[in-house]
C-alpha cells in the first residue's frame, strides 16, 4: 500500500486507522502530528521526517533507513527491530522509547535525548552521542565500541555488560551509573 500525500497519512492516523506495512519511502512528512500511528513493518526510507510528532507511535520492525528525523519527537515509540541504518536522529526525543536490540551504528544523536529508554542489546558502534542525555537508559549489554559520548549525560544508566572499546566519554557525566561487568578497554576517558 502506497500513500502518496501527507494529508492522507495525517488523516489516516488521526482517524486511527493502521499504516502497517505501508510504503511511505521519500515521503516528506516532515513537522506532522502522527502520534499514537501504528507503523509497524512500514518502509520509511529516505523519508522526511524532520520535527515530526510520533510519539507513542508503533514502528516495530520498520524500515527507517536513511530517514531525516532531526528533531523529531518520538517520546515512548516502540522501536523494536527497526532497521535505522544511515538515520539521522540528531537532537531528537527518544525519552522512554523502545530501541531493545536495534543496531544504531555509525548514526547521529547528537543532543539527543534517550532518557529512560529501553535500549537493552542494542549497538551503538561508532555512534556520535555527543551531548546526548542518557539519564536513566538502560543500556544493558548494549556495544557501544568507539562510541563518540563526548559530554553525554548518562547519570543513573544501566550500563551492566556493556561493551565500551575505545568509546570517547571524556566530560560524560557518568554520577550513578551501573558500570558492572561493562568491558571499558581503550575507553577515554
């Protein structure tokens, strides 16, 4: 299923009707309110998503790939499998979301915020997190190898088992943070 026009995505998820699985790749849906929308499965890639509401939102195992989500909200969305290989997620709202096993390597989140988020397995391998707030993330047995966490806030994190090869968290904020069983090898600090 294809939807070619905002307003009809708009409208379709506000009347509470399902995207699931849809075809939304290249669409500009940049600056819309698509909270509560059930994505699951959907194919987003190269989509405009920029200041985009999708809160609460179901995205669970779609494609994301090389979406634009600058700045969006996506406070509480399920997250789960979705491929976000080449996304830029810089200075977006990801508080409370779902990101459990979902590969984030090489992305930008820079000034993003992670607060509470479930992001358990997930990777972060060469990851730019600078200024990023992590308060609270449970990061458990996530890879963060090479990570750039330059000034990340990650106070109260669960960073239990995780993996922190050469990860950059000079000035991080680390006040609280469960580093149990976290392999910190080359970490700089």
């Amino acid at each position: 299923m294809s939807i070619h026009t905002r307003e009809e995505v708009v409208q379709r998820i506000q009347s509470g009707m399902s995207l699931s699985e849809s075809d939304l790749s290249h669409a500009d849906l940049s600056y819309s309110n698509l909270k509560d929308g059930d994505f699951a499965g959907a194919k987003f890639n190269n989509a405009q998503l920029q200041n985009t509401n999708l809160s609460h939102a179901n995205l669970k195992g779609a494609d994301l790939e090389n979406a634009f989500l600058f700045g969006s909200n996506l406070q509480n969305a399920n997250l789960e499998g979705a491929n976000l290989k080449g996304a830029n997620l810089q200075d977006t709202n990801l508080e409370g979301a779902c990101l459990k096993g979902v590969d984030l390597s090489g992305i930008s989140l820079f000034g993003a915020n992670l607060d509470n988020a479930n992001c358990e397995g997930a990777k972060f391998i060469k990851t730019k997190m600078k200024r990023a707030s992590l308060m609270g993330t449970n990061l458990q047995g996530a890879d963060l190898s090479n990570a750039h966490c330059q000034r990340a806030v990650l106070k109260n994190a669960n960073l239990n088992q995780a993996k922190l090869h050469g990860t950059n968290l000079k000035y991080a904020d680390l006040t609280d943070t469960n580093l149990d069983k976290a392999d910190m090898k080359d970490c700089v600090e």
